[in-house]
C-alpha cells in the first residue's frame, strides 16, 4: 500500500490516520519516519480505506493488528533506533 491511498481518504480521515499513527508510534517509541512508523501508516491507511471508524476505534485496531505483526515475528526491518534510543 502506497502512502498515496491517502489521498483518497476525506479529510477528516486523513486527520484520524495520522492521530493514529501518531500516537501508536508515542506508545511504542517509534520515530514516525520510521520504518516501524511507515508500517503502522499503511496498516491504519487501509483501516481507514476498508471502513469508517473515529480515531478512537482506529488506534485500537492499529494496536492489535501491529501486536500481531510482532508476534507472528513480521519485523519491521528498522534501522533507526526507537524514540527513547535516539540521539539528539
């Protein structure tokens, strides 16, 4: 999924995606440039595509999809260190 499937959300939706994403990435200390960052993006986008949901919701399912991501041992193949390791 290209980042560019959120061009076709609404606004509003945009707005949701990206509170998601934003906080999933706070709780779990991840850059959202990151590429766990990027993964949680295209999950939450194709929440977004599949259904209509408030960002409440979105942020739930985002969470439990990506636990299961790393429990099934899906890696995020990141290079860059979490939130709480990186340098300034």
């Amino acid at each position: 999924m290209s980042l560019l499937n959120l061009l076709s959300l609404e606004d509003d939706q945009i707005e949701i995606v990206t509170g998601a994403v934003r906080r999933w990435c706070e709780e779990n200390r991840h850059s959202v440039n990151s590429q766990a960052g990027r993964q949680a993006m295209e999950v939450a986008i194709s929440l977004a595509v599949s259904q209509r949901t408030d960002q409440s919701k979105l942020e739930s399912l985002l969470a439990k999809l990506m636990k299961v991501r790393a429990i099934s041992g899906i890696s995020y193949g990141d290079d860059s260190p979490p939130i709480a390791n990186a340098r300034h």
